[in-house]
C-alpha cells in the first residue's frame, strides 16, 4: 500500500508526480474509479488487518508483545484505510474467520481515529509489560528483530500523527495530544519496509519503474519546488531527465520526457520509511506553532529538514541550503515553510496528501484539463466497487470531491 | 433337395468384410451367421430365398438358383431406423428405445478438416455444442461447451471418455504460487490435453449432451459427457492403411491499421515526430506527422510482414486384422505443425494398439494402449511481456520491427516494455512436452444367454513439462529467467457391471444394468524457477543466480453404486430410469455422497399408424434428471498459504521475504458444509423421419436449472477475506437444438445430403444468494470483469459505462466528450443468440464434395485491442485525423436543459477518450458483436476403389480448406478468440490476441 495504488494517486493527486500515461494518466486527470484500488484495499484488509486479528485472537495469550505487534499494524492499516477512503470498517473490519461477519459496519472516521488510538494505546501498555513471550518474535521481526523499545517509540509516533490529522477538528487539542504523545519519541529507529535484491524482494516503486515505464515521471510542482531551492535531494529523488537535467510533468502533459523517480524511492532495495523521527519533528514543530510555541517550532523544523537532507544523501545539508531551508526563528517560521518541507521530506508518501488536504499546503493548481470539469483536486478515493456489491453494510462514497471527516 | 452354398458378405463403401452378419432362410426361422472373415455356410434347398441382415445396413434378400456361391455387399442403411448409439459406462442401445437426445459424429468427419485437436473439431458438428478455439497458434486450447454454462467457478466443460473410461482434458497453467492474478491471463495459451489423442484413432463420437444421458457418471458428468470410440480391428487378412495430409495455414483477419501517420505526439495542435526510441521512454503514439512528409522515413506493415505461413503435416498408419479368435489394430501418427508466429510449433507422435480377443466361449478379454508425446513451442499472447500482438499492433508505421538486433545480439525495442516480436519468438521460448499412456483393459463374461458381467480398470498417466525462456536482454527479466514446471497427473478408473436382458410373451422387455465404479486422480506441480542469469544461451536452472521453487499436490478419489433399468412395451413404448449414489473426497465434510436419478421414456407413435408414404418413423421424448459437480479439492477447509502484498501493477512482494517465511489464511475463506450442485434437467424431443428417411428431423427443448451453484462468491474486502465457496444462487438454461438431415437426391451416381444443427441457449442467472445482485466470475483486469448478474446471462462483461438519458442518448460533458457513469455496469454478453452449422455433401461416383458453413448469430466481444489501437493513432480509422468530430448526444445548455451537442472536438481527443481507451473513456466503447457467418470447412475427395488388386485396395485424394471465407464485423482478430483459453471462465475477452487461421490442405489414403 505504501508503494501501491494508495502511494501513487497520493503523490500524483498532490503533484510530486506526474501520471504520464495509461492508468497513472488517469488519475492524473481525476479519472478515479472505483475498482482501481481493490488490490490494495483487499491488502489492508485481508494482509494486513485479518492477520493481526488472528494473532490477538489465536495467539495473544502468553505473547503480549506479539499482541502488541499486531495492534500497531493493524492501527497503521486502519489509518491508512480511512485515510484514503473514509468512513470503513473498523471494529467489525477482518472479522470473517473469527466470527463469520462478512458484512462489516462501517464506522464514522472519527470512531475509527478514537479506536486507532486505542489499539496504540492497549500497544502501548503491552510492550511496557515485563518478561518475554512464549514466542518471541526475534529475528523474525522484519523491522526491529523484537525490539521492544523501538515498537514503544513507534507507536508513540503514530499516535501523534494521528493526532495531527484533526486539526481542522480542533488545533489545540490535536496539538495538544500530539505533543504529549511525542514527548515519548526520540531518534531510536524509524519503521521502514525494507526490501531484497530478489524479484520477489524488489522495492515496488523500482519494480513499478521497471514494469511500467511510461506511465509515471516525478511532478512539475515537486521539481520546480526542489530546483528552486537547489534542494540536495534533488539527484536522489529523481533520475535526469532524456533531454538533461530534472524535469517534471506538469498534471494532464503526458510528459514522458520528465525525469523518473530516482533511486531514493525506486532503487531495487531502496528502503521505505512508513514512520520515522522526521515525520515526528515535523509533527513537533506544526503542534507547537499551533500552540503558539514559534521557537520550539523553528527548532524542530530545523532539525527535521536537516535530518532529513542527511538521512536522504547521506551527507550533511550545504551551507546555502541550510541558510535558506534550516535556519529558521521564532519570528520567521511559517505553517506554509513547514508544511512545504514536510511535503518534500516525506515525498511519494500518504502522508503528504493527508497534510495537502488538512493544511493546504503547498498550494496546488488542479490540473485545468481534469476529466470532472472542476477546478479541484480529489479528497479521498472512491468506495472500492467490492465494498459497493458485496457489504450491504458499506458506506458507499463515489464522489472524489466530498472530503473525508476530518477535513471538512 | 438340399446343398450347401457359401459365400462372403462385405461392406459396399470399404469392401471389407463383415462379421456377424445374419442369413436367415425366409419362412423358416432357419439360418447362421458370418465369421470374423465375413464368410459363411449354409445348407439350403433350391429356389430358398436368403434374408441377409445386419444393424446399420439394409436388409437384402436373394434367393438362391443353382449357383454354389452367394457373395453379398451390403449398403449402408441412410434410414437408420435401428442405429445404435453408446451410451454412458459404455452401455450400447438403440437410439430408438432414448428417452433423451444423444448426437453421434463419425470419426471421418473429425479428421476431414486436418484439426489436431478433437475438441476443436467437433464445432459446428452438433447441435447444443459450442467450441471456442483460443486463436491460430499450434496447440492452443480449445473450449467446448453442452447447452451452456452450468457453474459459475468451476469447470464448465464436459467430461471426456475414451472407450469407456474417463480422461484427463485439463488446460493446466504454469505458474508460481507468488503470482498474484489470473494465471490465465499470463503466459502462453496452453494446450487442452485432449490434444494428445490422435484424431485418426476415432471412430465415431456420441455427445451426452446433459444430466439425462450423463446421469450415470454422476458428479463429474455435471456437463454433459463426449465418449470417444476408436478403431477397432476387424478380423481377416492384414489391411493397412496410410495417409498423408499438407496443410498450409495464413492469417485469417487482423485489426486494420493505418501506414499514413508516423510516431509522435500532437504538441499544441500539432503533430511532432518523436522518434526517440532509443532512450527509455519512447513514445509510444502513432499521433505525429505524415511519413511521406518526413525525410528518410518510410512506412512499415510490420504485422503483415511478421506473421508467416503455418505448415501442418500429419501422417497416419493403421493396420487392422485377426482371426476367429483375435482381432487388432494397430496404429502410428505423427503430426508437424508450424504455425504462422515463427519458431512455433506442435508435434505429435502417437501410437495405439486395441486388442479383442475371446478366451472362451463365454469370456472375452480386450485391451487398448496408447502412447503419445506431443510437444510443441507457443508464443505468449495478450498483454505479457514476450506477447507478439501488443507490440505488433502499437508499433508506428515508422518504425521497422524487422531490424530488431542491437550490435551485441540484445533487442531493439520499440515499446520498452515489450519485447520485439522477431526477438521474442527467437530467446523467449515456451515449450512443453508431454508424454502420456493412456490405456484399459476389460473382461466380458458371459454368465448365461441374458446375463454377462463386465470389467473395465483403465489408467491415464501423464508428465507435463514445460519450460519457459526469458533470456538476458528481455523487458520483463533483463538479468534473464527460467521456468520449469512438471505436471504429473495419473488417473484410474475401474468399473464392475452387470447386465441382463431379458423379453417376455414377445412384448414385454426388460433391460438392466447393475454396477460400481471408483476413480482416483493424483497431481502434483512441481514449479521451479531461477533468475539472474549467467551465461546468456545456457538454459539451465543451474545457470541461476536466485532460485525460486514450489509445489502443489491435489489427491480426490469418489466411488458410487449405479443402476439403470429400462423397460420396453413391443419395442415402441420405453421407459428407463437410472440413479446413482455417490461418494466423494472433495464433498464438505458434513455430508460426502449425493444421489443422482435420472426417468426417461421414448415413444415411437409411428408403430401405431398404418404405415404410409410420408411419415416413416416419428418418436416422442422425454427425460428429466438429476445431475450434479463436486466442489473442487479442498475448498470445504480455510488454509494457510503465502500471501503477496500486490496493487494489480506489479507482481508484488511475496514469501519467502528476505530469508523469513510467512503465511497467513488465504483470501478464499472453506466451507465445511459444502454441497454439490444440482442441475435439474428437463428434455422434451421428437425424431422424425420422412419419406422413406429422407428427411430427418430431431428436435429439443431442454430446460436446465442448476441450484446450490457453487460460488466463489466475492466478499467485501474489509471481511478479511475476498471470496468463499458457496452453495449459493440458482441459474437456468434453455434452449433449443434441432438437427435435420435430407437427401435432396438420392441416386445410384449422385447424392446430396444436407445437414443442419441449429441451437439456441439461453442463460440466465436467477438468484445470486441473499443481498447479492452481481458477483465477479474470475478475475480479469481492472478495466472489465467477467460477472454473474441476475436477471443477466452468466459471464456478462462488466465495466464502466458512459452516462446516458432515459432514452439512452449520451450525455456529453462541457469539454466536448461523454461523461462516464461513476459507477461500473453490464455493458454486454458474450454467447451468442444462437449458432448453426449447415454441411451440404454431394456424392458423385467417387467424388465427394463438403461444404459446411457455420454461422454465429450474437455475442458481444471486449475488444481492448482496438481501443488501445485508437488511443494510440494505430487503427485505419484514426487515419481520418484532420478534422474534428462532434459526438451525438445531448449536453447541458448550462440552465439544466439538455439540448443536443454541437461542440466539435480534435481527432486525437475523439479517438482517445471516446473511441479509446484514454483518460475519461469508458470501457463500453470498445465492446463489439462478435457475429460471423463462416466457411468452417469444404473439402473435396475422390476415392478409386481398386477391386481385384492385390496390393492396392483403395486411393483417395483430397483437397480441404477451413474457414477459408469469413463475414463478420468484428474490428479484429478471428472473432473465435479466446483470450485466456479452455481453463478458464472467461469469455468475450481479446487483448491483443493471436490472431486465427484459414487453412488449406491436400491429403492423399491408400488403402493397402
């Protein structure tokens, strides 16, 4: 989901890519169906959130930090899953083996965000739990071979950016709780896919490239954003375009002569961070601006955009950079600079779609030839076609243009 | 005054002799029999007249002078009053005493046309029977259908028995356990196995088209059953026959394209040549300036100039002979196929030997072997990366595919990920290779004059392996990749059972079979794959640098107690009924046997009138059935398997993941109370003869509805799992099959004959189960589905849909094109109305000329082919580019009021997003009808009959063509297209499909 349907419609619906043809043109244009993202629709819920069922229900007992696992995963599923579709199946979501529901109730998201805060919480207070499991999990933990702590400092992490979501409920108190959830997060280890030089292993952004080679090519506003502030994430995020240099697609252009994506998403084992300490700066500073707090802010800005320059290079951020992008103050820090930073940090992610929608930043212009006739970016993808057929509880939304809860 | 006479009763068209032939002495009662050397001897008075007669010939009587010699030829019987069919388990009766329809094929009329297969050589040869070929290229499989779909997942297809014992006709596909979709949709398109039996072999076929003829086959049968016969020998001197068929295959219709408009893109209205197909991001368009306006460039046919002639050769040599006591023949085949893509083929060699032989007086034994390798290369079609069609058809005129070497051997791509045709048929092979015995040996016992006990075990055995070559410098697997998997199934069935017959008072009869049967099937795939290649051209799995490999068995066995018992009132009146009870390892685990009956009753109303010069034989029908399929293996259990994490792009991610397994359920959730489903049949028919039998007609009416459907029906997602197999849903077909026959003239020189099959099926699905209005039949792409809807036939297309007024006019958006409904619908059926083959055969001396026409009436097609041809400016059409087009329909005036559009678009928007499939297009623009009318076959021979040669007994030359004149306003391929082939439920489905054939052939027999 973080390198499928979900990922790419995110990235080219807030313009750091550009569809170019065939499907990905589609979405480029607001052609958004709503059997375009069963396969991932059907991961969240059959891969992701129907296994952690099966382990709280099978094989909680005894292993509550295998428990614990379970909730953190099956809250990202969740939020990912109302994130992009609104309104779903929560209590009810991946039940069928467990008690046979197949039609699972859809909850309002604000239910779904109280539960995916729960599911951290009941997370949380399992993995403080002394001892070990009757199975431990160990190496087989594909992210932190059973690192109890770094689980803790996860769940934490999501329980901020999940707490962030809602300022348009309610600013204070999403930063409010923001902030206290991240009072509990340090640099211990960011949760990332990580992937093997196997076809089977391969990073999807890289196979996608390879499989699918004329369909996507990084965003115009993306590009033209990071050229403008010679951002040094340039030359990883994107490959030099046929005729030289980076370009980007502008929406609706079919510009196949932009730049792909480069070797910081799309390498063959390019790791993919799905919540990281960056993330969690940013979270900081955006609560604290709201909260009135510009200097605690400008400093995790800071921190953020220079962590991440070095994360993504591997080199510290140059002087000039740094001057312009990372020194901000008290006086000169702005909601927009820390979300267009947030936007080009957590690049190709939901994320930086979720942020577009809550914040409105960065400014985008629709594409002007989109196939709604409307001059507006989609708000959530439409309710999959298997939810509309088969669950005669669903909730079904077929226009893209309705917001979801939180960002009405 | 009394003396003994002899002589020897032959077969007027073979000149062979015929066992078994009564001669009886007129008003005496008195009489014998011919041997197996066709001779007999008899003492007879003079002036005695002789009544020789067998079943399928005229009787013909002679009386006897003062000769010593009485030689007799017997015709041919074209009334067939008392033709004899065989039945389910192999149970011979007169089609008479048939309270249901049957419908038999001679073997000649299989091998006529130089088909391979004989499943694809039944189309058009019976009514009720649909067969759906895959497209042109050797091998590929072939799909037969009875009286329509009856199941929605499982397999549709009839069961198919050689000699008595069922046998394997499966379509298998080669893929791994981490592919993630359809595994029809990938790869090649595999043979059906029927392909390993040697047409030759045949001698006639019976077609049992529902549950009332197939009633004894129980579950399996759920389909309809076809039971081949083959060749057996005759006893007498060693006759060997030989004979050599060439044929030639081409093309038979392609998409138009258009060879104006070179690569390139509209910028700003207009048009740019692009041709950087060296970087790799080419464009793909054909949307640029004219060729002629360009300098140093010129246009192309690269489809015309790909496709070759396909040659196809086959040989066959039979012997036939025996004694008294033993009869055999013995047959070898070899057939050398080239197809029109290059580097494909199919060969087969086969070998069968069938032997009878009476032990004692009582006891016979017989005995039949075949052997077959068949092996073959094919060609990956639709949207895969090797495919030939896709980039065949989205190459601009521009661009020469023929020069498709790079300097160091690698391929020179036009679309960049898609191999080159010419590259790909040369390094990306598939081939597979089979061997297969399948043989029976049986005992016939005699227990007294009314009563025998018969015997059958038969095995079918087989070893698929395949392979498949990616090789270094391919698009899909630059670093190169390898594919084996064997196929290892082995078949047995045994079969006990005893018969009797018995008359009473010269009215009453009675005719009974008692019996059992027990069948067991073993699979196992075994899959291997290795990537990363080393050394290029070393296809070895040890030149692997990353090895992949899995495996899956499936183990089902099911037994049954059977009777079938027919009662017959002076031979007019029948009435039989059968049933049969059933056990099965892939029943749920609640209730594991089922029962399946079956009452028929046949009438022939014509005994009762006085005979007359009209109506020579009528027969009232009727049956009504229960039959039944079995769940496949394993779905009453929820299992664990490996799951992949793919989005419908690429092929995912998937276990082992960086050396740690990982399994969790899989996405299709058992069912522990699983039952079979039910098909009740109901057929009504009436046979009549006219004029001396010479007009046939045999009509139908059946009525088939299938309950407890098994369903993989679709889930919400958000459940945790995407499908269950269910009994849920009923779903009824219907229809009509009406076969008539004549001899406009019948004479001693010249015959012509007419025969026609007419069937109309009519599907509809009635209930999908509670809440559920349309399930997903088997997943295709993300564009159209194949769906059960009711209300709607089974398999209907499903797929978004423009949005129109009441009254159907489009509704046009302010930018000049259609606006596209936001939710998906049926946009169309893909079976046809009805079909009808009609075969003319006119006889003169020894000439025989066939002609028979084959016509499709309905059935709509998915024709992504030719959408994507217009998106991309490659269709003949999309030539027609310098001008605007408006679209009819209405638009709003702005105040709500509809009014009709007059806004004019560009060319490239128009066959982009109306008649494309671009951005903002719906998929119903590109759904076709899919009628034809068609020369299936014609065919010309000329037989000398060589009487008195000692050598030579016979020579026939022929001269065949097949769908030599095709009529149809399909835009594409041969519309008989199937895009996924016979494993697969997907109908109406062309994605840059191979294309069809038209063949021509010459073959020459000797009779020796």
């Amino acid at each position: 989901v973080y390198a499928g349907t979900p990922a790419r419609t995110a990235g080219v619906l807030t313009q750091q890519l550009g569809g170019t043809a065939d499907q990905m043109l589609a979405i480029d244009m607001y052609d958004i169906k709503e059997g375009d993202a069963t396969n991932d629709w059907n991961n969240i819920y059959n891969n992701v959130i129907q296994p952690c069922n099966d382990i709280v229900a099978q094989y909680s007992e005894g292993n509550p930090h295998n428990k614990a696992m379970a909730l953190v995963i099956k809250a990202m599923g969740l939020g990912v899953a109302t994130d992009m579709w609104g309104d779903v199946p929560g209590q009810e979501g991946g039940m069928g083996n467990i008690n046979g529901n197949f039609s699972p109730k859809y909850d309002a998201q604000k239910d779904i965000y109280a539960q995916i805060q729960s599911l951290l919480d009941e997370a949380i207070g399992l993995l403080k739990t002394a001892g070990s499991d009757v199975r431990e999990v160990g190496a087989n933990d594909l992210f932190f071979k059973g690192d109890l702590a770094k689980w803790l400092n996860t769940a934490y992490l999501l329980k901020a950016r999940y707490a962030i979501h809602l300022t348009k409920k309610n600013a204070n108190d999403a930063a409010t709780k923001a902030l206290d959830a991240l009072s509990n997060v340090t640099n211990v280890g960011d949760l990332r896919a990580t992937y093997g030089e196997s076809y089977n292993e391969n990073n999807q952004w890289f196979q996608f490239s390879q499989g699918r080679a004329t369909l996507l090519r990084m965003g115009e506003n993306l590009i033209n954003m990071m050229k403008a502030s010679n951002d040094p994430r340039l030359s990883v995020y994107a490959a030099v375009a046929p005729g030289g240099g980076y370009v980007g697609a502008a929406p609706g252009s079919e510009n196949q002569n932009a730049s792909e994506l480069g070797t910081y998403m799309a390498g063959q084992t390019s790791p993919i961070t799905l919540a990281g300490y960056v993330e969690a700066l940013f979270i900081k500073a955006e609560a604290n601006l709201i909260l009135g707090k510009t200097q605690e802010a400008a400093d995790a800005y800071n921190t953020a955009v220079l962590t991440h320059v070095q994360n993504a290079t591997g080199s510290p951020a140059p002087a000039a950079f740094v001057t312009a992008y990372a020194s901000e103050t008290a006086a000169s820090i702005t909601k927009e600079k820390i979300m267009n930073q947030k936007y080009v940090a957590l690049f190709a992610q939901i994320e930086a779609y979720t942020d577009w929608r809550r914040t409105g930043f960065p400014t985008l212009t629709p594409n002007p030839h989109n196939v709604l006739n409307k001059p507006a970016i989609p708000r959530r993808l439409p309710t999959d076609q298997n939810e509309r057929l088969y669950n005669k509880n669903a909730v079904v939304t077929s226009d893209i243009l309705k917001p979801v809860w939180w960002d009405e | 005054q009394t003396r003994t006479i002899t002589g020897t009763v032959k077969d007027s068209k073979g000149n062979s002799p015929i066992p078994g032939v009564s001669v009886a002495v007129k008003g005496k009662g008195t009489g014998t029999s011919t041997g197996p050397t066709g001779t007999y001897k008899l003492q007879v008075a003079n002036g005695t007249t002789l009544v020789f007669s067998f079943i399928g010939y005229t009787s013909q009587e002679v009386v006897v002078g003062d000769q010593n010699v009485v030689d007799i030829t017997l015709e041919e019987d074209k009334k067939q009053l008392n033709e004899v069919v065989v039945t389910a388990l192999g149970i011979t009766r007169e089609k008479k005493s048939l309270g249901y329809n049957v419908q038999s094929v001679k073997g000649e009329d299989l091998v006529r046309a130089g088909e391979n297969n004989i499943i694809e050589s039944l189309s058009s040869k019976a009514a009720g029977v649909q067969v759906i070929g895959s497209g042109g290229t050797p091998g590929a499989s072939s799909k037969i259908l009875i009286r329509g779909n009856s199941t929605f997942t499982g397999n549709n297809q009839p069961l198919i028995v050689i000699d008595g014992v069922p046998v394997d006709n499966s379509t298998n596909s080669t893929v791994s356990q981490t592919y993630p979709y359809n595994a029809n949709l990938q790869g090649v398109n595999n043979s059906n196995r029927a392909l390993d039996i040697n047409p030759d072999d045949i001698a006639s076929v019976t077609i049992l088209k529902g549950p009332s003829a197939a009633a004894l086959y129980g579950a399996r049968a759920g389909n309809g059953a076809i039971i081949y016969t083959t060749k057996r020998g005759k006893a007498g001197s060693v006759h060997v026959t030989y004979d050599f068929n060439a044929g030639f295959d081409k093309v038979s219709q392609l998409p138009k394209e258009q060879h104006i408009y070179a690569q390139g893109s509209i910028k700003n209205g207009v048009p740019v040549y692009l041709p950087n197909f060296t970087t790799t991001a080419p464009v793909v368009e054909s949307w640029g300036p004219k060729i002629s306006s360009l300098n140093g460039v010129t246009a192309h046919d690269n489809t015309k100039d790909f496709f070759q002639t396909g040659t196809n050769f086959t040989h066959n040599v039979s012997a036939t002979g025996g004694n008294d006591v033993s009869t055999y023949r013995i047959s070898l085949s070899r057939a050398d196929q080239k197809g029109i893509v290059p580097n494909t083929n199919f060969y087969r060699t086969s070998v069968r030997a069938n032997f009878d032989t009476k032990v004692t007086q009582r006891l016979s034994m017989n005995a039949s072997m075949s052997y077959a390798a068949t092996e073959g290369t094919k060609a990956q079609n639709g949207s895969n990366t090797s495919g030939v069609m896709l980039p065949l058809m989205r190459t601009p005129a521009s661009f020469d595919l023929k020069d498709y070497l790079k300097p160091d051997g690698s391929s020179k791509n036009f679309v960049n990920n898609y191999d080159n045709p010419y590259w790909t048929t040369a390094n990306n092979p598939f081939q597979d290779k089979v061997d297969r015995f399948v043989g029976n040996i049986g005992a016939n016992y005699e227990i007294n004059n009314w009563l025998k006990a018969t015997y059958k075990l038969g095995a079918d055995v087989y070893t698929d392996g395949r392979k498949q070559i990616f090789a270094i410098g391919s698009n899909g697997y630059p670093t190169g990749q390898l594919e084996e998997n064997t196929i290892r199934n082995r078949q047995y069935y045994s079969d006990l059972i005893l018969s009797g017959h018995k008359e009473f008072n010269e009215k009453y009869s009675i005719t009974a079979n008692v019996g059992g049967n027990v069948t067991q099937t073993q699979t196992q795939n075994l899959y291997g794959r290795g990537t990363d290649l080393s050394i290029p051209n070393y296809n070895n799995l040890g030149n692997a640098s990353t090895l992949y490999s899995d495996e899956a068995t499936v183990l089902t066995r099911s037994s049954a107690l059977f009777y079938d018992v027919q009662f017959g009132y002076k031979n007019m009146l029948f009435i039989g009924t059968t049933g049969r009870n059933e056990w099965s390892s892939t029943f749920g685990l609640h209730k594991n046997n089922f029962f399946y009956p079956s009452v028929n009753a046949s009438f022939v109303f014509t005994d009762l009138v006085p005979k007359n010069d009209i109506l020579t034989y009528g027969k009232l029908r009727g049956a009504i059935a229960r039959g039944g399929l079995a769940p496949d293996p394993y779905t009453s259990l929820t299992y664990y398997v490996k799951p992949y994490f793919a989005d419908g792009f690429t092929d995912g991610n998937s276990f082992p993941f960086q050396k740690q397994n990982g399994f969790v359920y899989n996405n299709v959730i058992g069912n522990a109370n699983l039952k079979p489903q039910t098909a009740v049949e109901k057929e009504i028919g009436l046979d009549l003869k006219f004029f001396d039998a010479r007009l046939n007609v045999e009509a139908t009416y059946y009525h088939k509805k299938t309950s407890d459907l098994l369903v993989r029906r679709p889930l919400a997602g958000s459940s945790g799992f995407q499908k269950i197999v269910d009994n849920t849903g009923a779903m009824v077909n219907k229809g009509w099959e009406i076969s008539l026959s004549g001899d406009v003239i019948r004479s001693r020189d010249f015959n012509w004959n007419i025969n026609i099959n007419f069937t109309r099926n009519k599907n509809e699905v009635l209930e999908l189960g509670e809440g559920v209005s349309e399930i997903d039949v088997e997943p295709a792409f993300t564009s159209i589905g194949s769906f059960a809807i009711v209300g709607k036939p089974y398999g209907a297309l499903y797929a978004s849909r423009w949005k129109r007024t009441d009254k159907g006019e489009l509704i046009i958006g302010s930018n000049g094109l259609p606006i596209v409904d936001a939710q998906n619908g049926n946009i169309g059926n893909p079976f046809p109305d009805w079909t009808a083959g009609a075969r003319s055969t006119f006889n003169y001396k020894g000439i025989t000329l066939g002609v028979l026409f084959d016509i499709r009436q309905g059935g709509k097609i998915w024709n992504g082919t030719i959408a994507r041809m217009h998106q991309l400016g490659r269709t003949e059409e999309s030539a027609d580019r310098e001008r605007t087009y408006v679209i009819p329909g209405v638009t709003d005036d702005g105040t709500g009021k509809l009014i009709p559009n007059t806004q004019a678009i560009t060319a490239e928007k128009y066959f982009k997003s109306y008649l494309g499939d671009g951005a903002g297009s719906a998929t119903e623009n590109a759904v076709y009808d899919g009628s034809w009318v068609r020369l299936r076959e014609v065919s010309l021979s000329y037989r000398w009959n060589l009487k008195g040669q000692k050598i030579i007994r016979f020579i026939e030359l022929t001269g065949t063509g097949r769908n030599l004149w095709l009529s149809t306003k399909y835009p594409g391929v041969d519309p008989e297209t199937s895009l996924t082939g016979a494993g697969s439920n997907l109908t109406g489905f062309d994605y840059f499909n191979n294309p069809g054939t038209k063949s021509y052939a010459i073959g020459v027999k000797l009779g020796l």
